[in-house]
C-alpha cells in the first residue's frame, strides 16, 4: 500500500514539474510574436493606413463627379403614375352634349394619370465639354494624389522599420560593451587581489560598469519607443508583438543632383497632381464663361389620363395629350452670376499655378537635400567602419598594457568607450543611408524601393 502511494506522489509531482517546465519553455503562446520584413510592414501600413483611405474615397468622388458630368450630355427621362380619389361638392354644376345640366348635388370618382416626358441640352455655351474636362482632370489629380500618399506612407514606414532595427542593433552593441565592462571589472579585481592593480583602477572599472548598464537601459527604453512607433505607422489593433529582421542589405548609389532634380519635376505625383488641378481650373474658367452664352435644347411630353366615373357621366372619361418643344434661352441680366463665376475660376487657376510652383521649389529643395544626406551616410558608413577596426586594436593593446603594467585603466576605459562608440556610429550610418536611400525614390517620383 505505502508503495502505490509512493508511486502515485511521484507520478503527480512529475506531472506537475513538466506542467511547469513546458509553461517556462514556452511563454510565447499567450504573446506569440511576429517577425515581419520590410515588404510585411509596407503591405499592411498599405492595407489599414487612414490616409490611403481617404485618398482613395476622394479618388472615387471624383469618379463619381466625372460620370455626373458625362450624364449632363445625356436626354433626362422621366415617367410618372399616380392615382387618387376625387370629390366635388354641391355647388359643382355638370352639363351634357346640349347643355343641359345633369346634376347639381356632388358626385366623386377615380382618377389615373401617366406622364412620361424627356428634354436634353444641345448646347450650353460649352459648359458641359468643358465641365467634363475639369472633371477629368481631377479624376487624375486624385489619383496622382493617391499615389503619392501610398508613397509617403512607404517611406514612413522604411523610417520607423530602420528606426526599429537601429534601436536593436544598438541594444547589442551596448550589451557587448556592458558584458566587456564587467570583464574588465573582474580583471581588475583579480589584479588589486594579487597587487597587480590599484582600488583606483578598480573604481574606474565599476564606474564604466555603471555607465554601461545605464546605457543599457536606455537602450532597452529605445527599443520598445521605436516598436511603438513602427505599430502606429502600420495601424495595427489587434495587441500582438511585432518585431523585425535587423539584416541589412545596402546598394550604393551616386546620384547626379541635376538628373535627379529633372526627373523628380518630370515625375513626381505630387506635382502631377498639381499640374491636373491647373489644368482643371483652366477648363473651369471656360465653362463659367459659357454662362454669357445662349443654352438650346429640347423636350417631350406625353399625359394620359383616365377616371372612373357614374354612367351618366360620360364625358371627360379617358384623353391624352403631347407635345414637342424646342427652346432657346439666354441670360440678359443674371445678377452678376456669370461674371462672379469666371472671376472666381480664374483666382482659383492662379492659386493652383502657385501652389504648383511653391510645390516644384520645395521639391528641388528636398531632392538636394536627400542627395546630401545620402553622400553624408555613405562617407560615414566608410569612415566608421574602418574606426571600428581601429578601436577594436586600440583595445587590445591598452588591455595588454595594463595587464603587463605599461599602462593605465584610463586608457582601457577610453580605448573600450571608443569601440562602442564606432560600433554605434556604423549602426546608425547604414540605417540613415536607407532611409536617405527611400526618401529619395519617393521625393523623385520612383517607387519606393523597398
């Protein structure tokens, strides 16, 4: 008996330690994290980013505008049934073929009407060639706009995507400076031990120590701000973790400025966009002044009518008419409608042609600038890579000085600070080259690559 208890303990409490190593071994199964890539974060930023949205309904707004334009060319066509119960009073005197009356008391019946009818415009002075024209050149505008927006939002994301990743990297480098930290605090409380190294050079030791872990911190808090942000940017809701692939693959370009200026005022949709609004205004203006025109146009009509009524009164029981017009009209005087209106288009010209000009200086602007980071990144990328192969020397040789006596911690201390420091400087130059590297696709009207 005492060793089926026995037995049965044991089972339970194995059970019980698997439970707990299997909850240990994976904690990721309430909080499963995902690994995504760059081509991910651009495709779901894409799918759920406000922005796009609205620029995508304002693009079919204005497909929507273009189509009602198009109808205006088109003959408007109704029809109309209706039916109802009539009453007349005493006072409502009936009189048949000879005149005589029929009856005064009153009587009611029934009543049953159709009317179809149709009229069209044959000429507006233009308005409707040239409405349509201003529509379509929204249409494209809005498009144009759409474009660029998906663009802005890719280069967005490219930012908060390498943001992420030289947050992580950078955590790396300072947990590689912090582990060598407490390397050499360890040393040098082995060398105070056996009289090797002095409590200054210890102090000096646990001080780089500290800073390292503090750096640390601060580097942990870098890294959950800049995942934060990547989740804004992508729009996500749903509370899982994301992370990203911190591999880098960087191609080195070198763009001309004045190639790069051309084809981005050539390209891009921004200043498309602009260009069809001007263009748009243009045909806005011709289509006010169709208002100092004549309209000509023409209409049918047909009326059926049918009532039910007493026997005797025979008359008025079914008829029907229709008819064929055909109109001219011109405003003599319309209050200054047509005036205002043309006044108004051309203001509101003269405002695209502005906004289209301040955009194309903005845009050379920012070109030149992007090229400069760009150069600036690829120099500092060069420079820092070849300070880390310098330092990464510098402090093995200021270890193996301090260690035979012919130098100090200082110098330790300095040569390691330094490491970490290049360490850094390459982190941060390669992610700025690719953000540069995006920024200019975009701010050139080329996709943006990813």
């Amino acid at each position: 008996m005492k060793d089926s208890i026995t037995r049965f303990v044991i089972l339970v409490s194995a059970i019980a330690v698997c439970g707990v190593f299997s909850a240990s071994v994976h904690p990721v199964c309430a909080n499963e994290v995902d690994v995504l890539s760059l081509d991910e974060c651009i495709d779901i930023a894409l799918k759920g980013n406000p922005e796009i949205g609205i620029a995508w309904e304002s693009f079919n707004k204005s497909k929507s505008m273009l189509l009602l334009n198009y109808g205006r060319l088109m003959p408007r066509f109704t029809v109309d049934f209706y039916t109802g119960h009539r009453f007349y009073g005493p006072s409502s005197v009936q009189y048949d073929a000879q005149g005589r009356p029929v009856r005064s008391d009153g009587f009611d019946y029934e009543d049953y009407t159709l009317r179809i009818s149709s009229d069209m415009i044959f000429y507006s002075g233009g308005r409707n060639i040239h409405n349509i024209r201003s529509a379509m050149n929204n249409r494209d505008a809005s498009r144009e706009d759409l474009m660029y927006r998906k663009d802005l939002i890719s280069a967005k994301v490219i930012r908060a995507y390498y943001d992420l990743v030289r947050s992580k990297m950078l955590l790396h480098v300072q947990r590689d400076a912090m582990e060598q930290a407490k390397q050499s605090l360890d040393r040098t409380e082995a060398l105070l031990e056996v009289g090797s190294a002095t409590r200054a050079d210890v102090l000096k030791a646990r001080v780089l120590h500290s800073n390292t872990r503090l750096n640390m911190i601060k580097a942990r808090n870098a890294v959950v701000l800049a995942r934060e942000e990547l989740v804004n940017v992508l729009n996500i809701r749903d509370g899982r973790t994301i992370d990203v692939d911190t591999t880098m693959v960087i191609e080195y370009i070198e763009p001309d400025t004045e190639s790069e200026i051309s084809f981005a005022l050539a390209n891009r949709s921004d200043l498309k966009s602009l260009e069809h609004s001007v263009k748009s205004t243009s045909a806005s203006i011709s289509a006010a002044r169709g208002g100092y025109l004549p309209t000509i146009g023409a209409s049918f009509g047909y009326l059926w009518n049918d009532r039910t009524m007493a026997d005797d009164l025979n008359f008025f029981k079914e008829e029907y008419t229709w008819s064929i017009t055909g109109f001219i009209s011109l405003n003599i005087f319309d209050r200054f409608e047509t005036s205002s209106s043309v006044k108004s288009a051309k203001a509101d010209r003269r405002i695209a042609e502005y906004n289209l000009e301040s955009a194309k200086l903005n845009a050379i602007k920012e070109v030149k600038s992007i090229i400069f980071s760009l150069r600036e990144a690829k120099e500092r990328i060069s420079v820092a890579s070849e300070t880390v192969e310098q330092a990464m020397e510098d402090v093995r040789l200021a270890e193996e000085r301090y260690r035979v006596g012919a130098g100090t911690m200082l110098e330790t201390i300095d040569a390691q600070v330094a490491l970490t420091q290049a360490k850094a400087d390459v982190i941060d130059a390669k992610c700025d080259y690719l953000i540069a590297f995006a920024d200019l696709s975009r701010a050139t009207g080329r996709r943006v690559k990813r």
